[in-house]
C-alpha cells in the first residue's frame, strides 16, 4: 500500500511540475510573441508574419505536449523545433529591426509633441506658427529650456545644448492643407529652415519622420520625397 500512495505522490508530483515549466513556458512565450506582433506591423517583410505563425503553432503544440498525461517522444521533437525557430527569430536581423521600430516609436513621440507646442503657440498667437527663421528660440521662449528634448531626435549621436533635428517649413501655415510639411528631420542645427534640400534620412536607414500642418506624423523613405506637399511660398 504504502508503495502504491509513494507511486501516486511521485506521479501528482511529476504533474504539478509539468503544469509549472509549462505555466513559466507559456508567460514566457506570451511576452515574446505579444512582442513580436506589437511590432510586426512595421516591419516591411512577408516572411515576418509566416515565421510569426510558424512559432504560434509550434508553441501550441509543445504546451498541449507538456501538459499531457505523457510526454511523447512527439512532443519532444516539437519542443525541439520550437526553440530553434524561437532562437533563430531572436537572432536575425528581424529582431534587430524590431529594437528599431522600438526606437522609432520615441522618435515618432518626440516630434508628435513637438506639433502639440506648434498647435498651441498657433492657437495663443491669432493663428500663425512661429517665425521660421528662429522658431527654435520663439518656441523655447514660450514654453521654457525644459522642452529643449523635443528638439533632439532620440536616435542622433549630435546632441546638446541649442541643436536641434528639424527644421521648419517657411511655407507651413495653420490654415494650410493638412498635407502640408510643417517640420521635418534635417541635419543638426538651430534655427533650420526650408524644403527637402535640408532632409537628413540618416538616422533611420534612409527614412525621416515627418510633421504636418495637421500636427500628423508620418515616416517618409527617402525616395518618396518628391511626393511631399511643401505648400505655396509666401509672398515676401
């Protein structure tokens, strides 16, 4: 009797630490897959959403395999599958592309806030932006050295005290369509202003970000430049 009860502890124990490694698997899996589709979607790549599937289907099979009455030598086999495609997606350049993608979401933020300051000091100043000849300094005057971040791409290696990644389109007015450049990502500087001659697409592999009179953001590749509306110029 005592043999079988031992029997029975060894096997509700063996169970409880299957559940476990397969409770851990799952959250594990969940964190990184909800990874991967959060930034999927700004990938340019099919083969993203197969590989992405592939894994899905993968990491199903090997949790049903776990918390199974046995485990097969199936189940083994699908494991192993698993953490090769899991491995693999963590070391290629996909995974690199979506730190990336990480990174341009703050730079997206960055300029996004800085056409909340362009909206505000338009709607306090009858409806006009700043001077583009020193809209750097206008806007800090306005609204304090504390939003001097807003003027700095996060992912420029040129950063410091009065430099700024935009520059401003002179041609930009409130009342201008909304597809209309208002600021855009340029090379380092102060005070910068002007048209597509200034665009730096350096710091994100031959894309800049984009600000529009509609206070919209938008990535532009640099070979769709020519596409952009930079408004009529104004009557000096």
């Amino acid at each position: 009797m005592s043999e079988i009860n031992q029997d029975n502890r060894s096997f509700f124990e063996n169970q409880k630490g299957k559940y476990a490694f397969a409770i851990i698997l799952s959250a594990l899996y969940g964190l990184c897959l909800g990874l991967f589709l959060s930034f999927s979607s700004l990938l340019e790549q099919d083969y993203i959403a197969i590989l992405i599937f592939i894994i899905l289907i993968l990491g199903i099979a090997v949790l049903i395999s776990l918390i199974g009455k046995h485990s097969t030598k199936a189940g083994k086999i699908l494991f192993g599958l698993f953490l090769v495609f899991f491995i693999v997606t963590i070391f290629t350049p996909t995974h690199v592309r979506v730190l990336e993608n990480a990174e341009w979401s703050i730079c997206s933020s960055t300029i996004s806030h800085l056409g909340v300051l362009m909206n505000q000091y338009q709607e306090s100043h009858k409806g006009t932006f700043p001077d583009a000849k020193r809209w750097n300094d206008v806007i800090q005057e306005n609204f304090g050295q504390d939003i001097a971040t807003l003027f700095i791409c996060p992912t420029s290696n040129d950063k410091g005290l009065n430099k700024c990644s935009y520059a401003m389109n002179p041609n930009a007015e409130p009342n201008s369509p909304p597809d209309v450049v208002l600021c855009f990502e340029s090379e380092t500087g102060w005070n910068q202003f002007g048209g597509a001659e200034l665009i730096n697409p350096e710091n994100h592999d031959n894309n800049f970000f984009v600000l529009f009179t509609d206070y919209s953001t938008r990535v532009i590749k640099v070979k769709d430049i020519w596409k952009l509306n930079w408004g009529k110029q104004k009557e000096n």
